[in-house]
C-alpha cells in the first residue's frame, strides 16, 4: 500500500498490482482528467529523461512512449 500526498494535503491510497499501482479512485475517464493524466505522465517522462536515473532503462523509456503516444510503435 502507498499513500500519495496530494498538493492539499489529502491523501489518496494505492496498491500494488501485478501490472503497477493503480487509485482506489479508477473513475478517471472524463476528457479534464485523462488530459490532466496524461499531462501529468508528460512531465515526469521529461524529468526521467533529463535527469537519466540509473535505474531508468529503455524498456521504462519505451513504456512510457507507448502510454502517451499508443498508436505509434516504439
């Protein structure tokens, strides 16, 4: 279990699932929030590729192409 602390301080709850973490609160499908979403995925994807982490590998950097741009192959 993660508990994320949002910018007003509340916090929200996830698990950990076989394919990654997901939000006890999954509704998000409204046009504001996947842009929100994606937008959000956007930045940390360039701070993951402007700061390299060693950890951070292609199959990570290919992941997250896949996921903000899946019509295209990666």
């Amino acid at each position: 279990m993660l508990i994320v602390m949002g910018s007003t301080g509340n916090r929200t709850l996830h698990s950990k699932t076989a394919q990654g973490f997901t939000s006890v609160n999954d509704d998000c499908e409204t046009p504001s929030e996947r842009k929100r979403l994606i937008e959000a995925l956007s930045e940390l994807r360039n701070l993951l590729e402007e700061y390299a982490p060693s950890w951070y590998t292609e199959k990570h950097h290919r992941k997250a192409e896949s996921a903000l741009h899946p019509k295209k192959k990666h």
